[in-house]
C-alpha cells in the first residue's frame, strides 16, 4: 500500500488521470443529484395535480347533498390509494380505496394525522399510520373539512430506480473516463518523459573528465513554444548549450594553462641552462678572459629570463584584471616616437610613417600602449628580410575609434600559423627571417593589453602584403 502511494505521488501521470476521474465523478454527482431533484420535483407537481383533481371530484359529490354531512361511501370515480377523511365538530371519518376498488375505512391514527392538515393552505406530505406516506389537500366547506390524499409510493419507486440508474451509469461513466484519461495523458506526456531521458543521458556523462563533446539534445518536433513541454524542452536545450560552451571553455582553459606551464617552463629552462653551464666553467677554469666571457653570457641570460618573467607577470596581471593607469595618451607622438627607435634598431628596414593633421588622443596607459606599437613594430623587424617596406598609419574614423595599422610587404605569415599567431608562445616557422630569437609573447601582450583598453588588434596575410590593425576606442 505504502509503495503505490509513493508512486502515485511521483508519477504525474497518476495524478493528472486520477484528477480527471475525479472531475467526472463530481461532475457525475452534480449532475444525478440535479437530475434527481428536477425529476422528484416533476413527480410531486404531477402528483399534487392528481390531488386537486381527486379533491374536486370529492367535493363535487359533496355538494351533491345538503353539504351537511359526508356523502355516500363510494369510490365516486376516485383512482385506487386515493385517502378522503371528512372532519367535523361531532367526528371524523375517512376511507381509502383499495387496489381491487374497495372502500376501507382509515384507522384513527391515520385520521389523526390528516387532521393535522391545515385547510387552504395548499398540499402537504403526511405520513399516515398503516398506508405510508401521502400528499395531502385540506377545503373547508361549510361545517366539513374535506382532506383528499394520494400516495407518494409511485414518485418515490420512481425515484430509487432512478438513483440506481444514475450510480450504475456513473460507475460506468468514471470507469470509462479512467482509462481514456490513462491513456490520453500517457500520449500527452510521452514528449515530457523523452525530455526527461536526455536530461538523464546528459546526468550521466563523465563532466569531469574534460572535454565532453556535443551532449544529447531534446528532438526538434519536440520544441514547440506554444506547448508547455516544448517551452521545458527549449529551456533545456539552451541550458545543455549553455553547459557545454562553460565545460569547452574550462576545457580549453586547463589545456591554455598546461601548454603555458610547459611553455614557460622550456623557456625558461634555456637561460637557465646556459647560466648554470657557464658558471660551473668559470669555476673550473681559473683563465681572467673566460670568467668575463662567462659572466657576460650570464648577464645576457640572466636578463632575458627578467624580461621573459616580466612579461609572464604582466599577462598574469591582465588576465586578473588588475586595473591600468588610465590618462589621455597621444597616439600621434606614440606613433612617431616608436617608428623612430625602430629605424635606429633596424636601419636596414625602409620605415614609413602617415599621420593626421591633427593629434588623436585617446584614454589608456601610456607605458602598456607603447609597448604593443613597440612589439607590433619588433614582430614586423624580426619576421622579415633587410629592405622591407613597414608603414606606419594611424587615423582616427567617424565612430570614436583611433585605427593604428602597421604594414608590411615581407614574405607573409604562414596560413596555418595565423589563427594562432596571437596565441602565447607562438612562434613563426622557419620561412620567416629572424634577426635574433623572442620568448613568442610579444603578440600576445599587445592582444592583452588592447582588449584591457577595450580595444581590438587584428591581422590579415598574404605573402607580399601583411598587416596588423590596431583599434582603440577614443
């Protein structure tokens, strides 16, 4: 008993059946009780108009006489069952007919309670002693109280067959309406319960492995708005979208974070190396000349590890959010200012620089916003042979934006190399011509640095023609 209890009260299905049972079986009530009452209402007017009837044909032949004293004991045209009492001052007196025709004289109970009637005050329900209950009218004429009665036995046979009718056809009417309503709401709820099987196949997956895929979806035919399991259905699938762009994207962020463990690791292996074999040379040999070469190498070394640990630091901050040093910076003389160190860095480039007339000025860290033109500038000097042409250009648009574009007609970036060419520790392949080596998070410093201005840096490529955009709000 206690197992279907716990599963009526889980499954839905039970319940919404069960509550249209339920509504049938009131309704079903409702509508015998009305009918009953309507019907027993019909019978008893019915019948009060065959006590009328019967109470004028009594007085009819009363009044044949002198209206001094009851008339003949005949039935006078009355049907069977039909009571007639005649009360005076001296006595009272009463009959009933017999269903084989017959005058019975009524006992003086049954008397007595017909003269509880009240005359002229319409037709009562008596119960008399010995003959059942009845329906009763009281006239007075003259010194005589004329009471006529009719038995209710027939309206209330009527009655009995009629309720059991009515329960008979409403056990059936339920019955039938339990299984249509198991039925129907089964059918109904079928997409509810497919929605509830891909909520369990994704409960299922393994979410803490890593990268999970594409998950299971509610059907399409299934995702109907105008429904209110299509709704659930859309809210799920938006909800398992939702799950699977967060798990790629921790995905890709864990895998991020291990190639830039290992990344920075190899990196920063390589001066270590070198600094740990020069200093166990210098110690093993006692020659002035080799112990200053050592140590130079050391200091080279020492400082490319600095500068490496810098940039790994200042990414650290950016991607914390760490806030900038925000004041109006001038492009124009940003601009001008990078574009001459890199002639003096690499006279052997043809540099090119076009400005406005006018200063463009925009909001952002002066220091952070030189070095992204400084490696943008770097990346074009290293990646490309002596005699290419870089330009220089910056504008400012009619939608508040400063554009910095840095071009150049080197040999290109490799197609396969530019969807990660701002990616950290990038590096371009060997058909790029590199003056000297880099840690390959200049890229990815100037993309950092941009976006933490709320900026955009961009690059398209083709051999002969490649060029960085520099977007920065105004």
């Amino acid at each position: 008993m206690r197992s279907w209890r716990g599963f009526a009260v889980r499954s839905l299905s039970v319940r919404v059946a069960a509550a249209m049972v339920l509504l049938v079986a009131v309704v079903s009530v409702v509508i015998s009780v009305l009918t009953t009452a309507a019907i027993s209402s019909y019978l008893t007017k019915q019948l009060d108009s065959k006590v009328a009837a019967s109470q004028g044909r009594t007085i009819m032949a009363l009044t044949k006489g002198d209206g001094s004293r009851p008339p003949p004991d005949t039935p006078h045209g009355q049907d069977a069952g039909t009571v007639t009492a005649y009360l005076t001052s001296s006595g009272a007196t009463g009959n009933v007919i017999t269903p084989d025709g017959v005058l019975a004289t009524l006992s003086d109970p049954a008397v007595a309670a017909l003269d509880e009637v009240p005359a002229g005050d319409g037709n009562r329900t008596v119960d008399l002693p010995g003959l059942g209950q009845y329906r009763a009218h009281a006239s007075q004429i003259g010194p005589i109280t004329v009471v006529t009665a009719l038995p209710t036995k027939d309206i209330a046979d009527t009655i009995n067959s009629l309720i059991g009718w009515e329960v008979l056809f409403g056990g059936v009417g339920v019955l039938t309406a339990g299984g249509v309503a198991v039925f129907v709401v089964r059918r109904q709820l079928r997409p509810l319960r497919r929605v509830a099987q891909t909520a369990r196949e994704v409960a299922g997956l393994p979410l803490d492995t890593g990268e999970i895929g594409m998950t299971a979806r509610v059907p399409d035919q299934l995702t109907d708005e105008r429904t209110e399991v299509g709704q659930v259905a859309v809210a799920l699938n938006t909800l398992l979208g939702h799950m699977e762009n967060a798990l790629d994207a921790r995905h890709r962020s864990e895998q991020q974070v291990r190639q830039f463990v290992a990344d920075a690791s190899h990196e920063l292996r390589t001066p270590l190396t070198t600094i740990h074999g020069y200093a166990q040379l210098s110690l093993r040999q006692g020659d002035h000349e080799l112990f200053s070469h050592a140590m130079g190498k050391v200091m080279v070394e020492a400082t490319r590890m600095a500068a490496l640990v810098e940039d790994l630091l200042l990414l650290a901050r950016l991607d914390a959010g760490r806030p900038l040093d925000l004041r109006p910076v001038d492009l124009t003389r940003l601009a001008r200012e990078s574009v001459t160190d890199a002639q003096i860095v690499s006279p052997d480039h043809h540099w090119a620089l076009s400005l406005p007339p006018e200063p463009v000025v925009v909001t952002g860290d002066e220091q952070r916003l030189h070095q992204v033109v400084t490696n943008l500038l770097s990346n074009a000097r290293r990646h490309t042979p002596a005699g290419t042409t870089v330009t220089v250009e910056l504008i400012a648009d009619d939608r508040h934006t400063a554009v910095l574009t840095i071009h150049d007609n080197g040999p290109g970036i490799p197609a396969d190399l530019q969807p990660n060419v701002f990616k950290r520790f990038t590096r371009a392949d060997t058909s790029r011509t590199r003056d000297s080596g880099g840690s390959g998070l200049g890229l990815s410093l100037a993309q950092s640095i941009t976006e933490a201005h709320g900026g955009i840096v961009t690059v398209t490529s083709h051999p002969g023609d490649t060029c960085f955009t520099l977007a920065l709000p105004r």
